[in-house]
C-alpha cells in the first residue's frame, strides 16, 4: 500500500492550477481503479503545511466532499485558484477535469 501512497502523492502532484481531478481519476491513474476512498484517506490525513494541493481533488459529482470548515478552506483555496462553482456547489468537470 506504500507504493500505492507514493503514486497518490505523484498524481496530485501534478494537478495543474485552475483545475481539479477527482478521487477515482487519482486511484484509477495511481495504478488503483476502485480505491478512490483510499484516495480520499490518504489525502485526510496530510500534514496541516502540505505542499501538495489536495484541494484540487474533488468527487466525481464536482464537489467537494468535506464538510463544515475544512469545505470552507477547500472551496477558498480553488476559488483563489481561479476554479467557478455554480449555485449549486459544483465545478463544471467537463471543464475543468485533468487527467495526465
């Protein structure tokens, strides 16, 4: 599963500004179709001062699937980053979905 973590990492790593990828895209890329929770527990449990931008990784609906607070800070993060949601909470993925 180490391995899968560190592919997980790479992905992210690459998701460019001003776009987002979801947790299924990052499992499916990192070698895991079908782990995209294993995604989503990886990225929780970041250090607070991660460089990597989990925040750019949303679910396959386009939205965020945080709640409270922490939906707060992702949803500010992306908006800084140029990312539009609609009334109803979510990004246009046919827009703004990157695959490597």
């Amino acid at each position: 599963m180490h391995h899968f973590k560190l592919n997980v990492f790479a992905i992210v790593h690459q998701i460019p500004l001003g776009m987002v990828s979801t947790y299924g895209d990052i499992a499916k890329f990192s070698g895991y179709p079908g782990y995209a929770r294993q995604v989503g527990h990886i990225l929780s449990n970041l250090p607070e001062d991660t460089s990597l931008p989990w925040h750019r990784v949303i679910n396959s609906k386009g939205e965020i699937s945080l709640k409270g607070e922490s939906l707060q800070r992702q949803k500010s993060r992306l908006i800084e980053e140029g990312v539009e949601f609609n009334s109803a909470g979510k990004v246009k993925l046919r827009q703004l979905r990157w695959q490597p």
